[in-house]
C-alpha cells in the first residue's frame, strides 16, 4: 500500500473518530470533521470510502451537505454557534491586533459562506 494513502485513511479514521465525538460533546462540531474524513477516504482507499458512506453516522450528518451542499437552519446555527464560542477565547486572549483582525476576518467570512453559499433547507 502506498504511504500516502495510509497517510489518508489514518487522517480519515482520526476525523470520523473526532466528528463521532462531536456526536455527543455539543463543543465539538459533527459535520466538518465527518466531511473532512469523507475527503481523506476518497483519497486513501475506495473500499473505506464506502464503507463511510454506508455508515449512520456519515448518512445523520455529512451527506446532505457532500450531495447538495445544503444544511437545516438547525445545523447551521449548531455549527455557527459552536465555531463563534471557540473563536471568542483566541479574540479575548490575544493581544496582537493583527490576530484579532484575522480571526474576525475569518468570522465574517464564515457568516458570509453559511448565509450565502450554503443552502438552507427544511428539516
């Protein structure tokens, strides 16, 4: 087996492990890290790739977004919430205002992406 498709499907098997315990800590958001790990098995091995598109947790909460690039508003705000409370400690702590300006640089960029560039649809 090729390094770097080991490489893949451990980074793979490490996302789903994360975006499974995002499952159940509400800290941690689900559907990035289960996306992430949908990019890494495509990449490391097709009989992973669908093995993960075969399993609940990858059909709950990635593959609406992976086939149709939509969301539920609940998930949106899930995640948005989520990204906003973990982006406030670096914002508070940091002293550098080149740092602060990135980071609410990158928060509005991510309002921007999930209002505009992800469709919203009914649960």
């Amino acid at each position: 087996m090729n390094i770097y498709k080991l490489l893949f499907i451990t980074l793979g098997i490490i996302s789903m492990g994360v975006g499974m315990i995002g499952v159940v800590l509400p800290i941690l958001p689900t559907t990035p890290f289960l996306i992430l790990a949908s990019v890494f098995f495509v990449k490391g091995s097709d009989s992973f790739d669908i093995w993960f598109r075969g399993t609940k947790i990858y059909k709950n909460y990635a593959e609406d977004f992976i086939n149709d690039r939509s969301m539920t508003l609940k998930r949106k705000i899930t995640l948005m919430m989520i990204s906003d409370f973990m982006l406030m400690f670096p914002l508070v702590m940091i002293d550098n205002i080149y740092a602060r300006l990135f980071i609410i640089t990158v928060v509005i960029f991510k309002y921007y992406y999930f209002i505009f560039r992800i469709k919203t649809k009914k649960e």
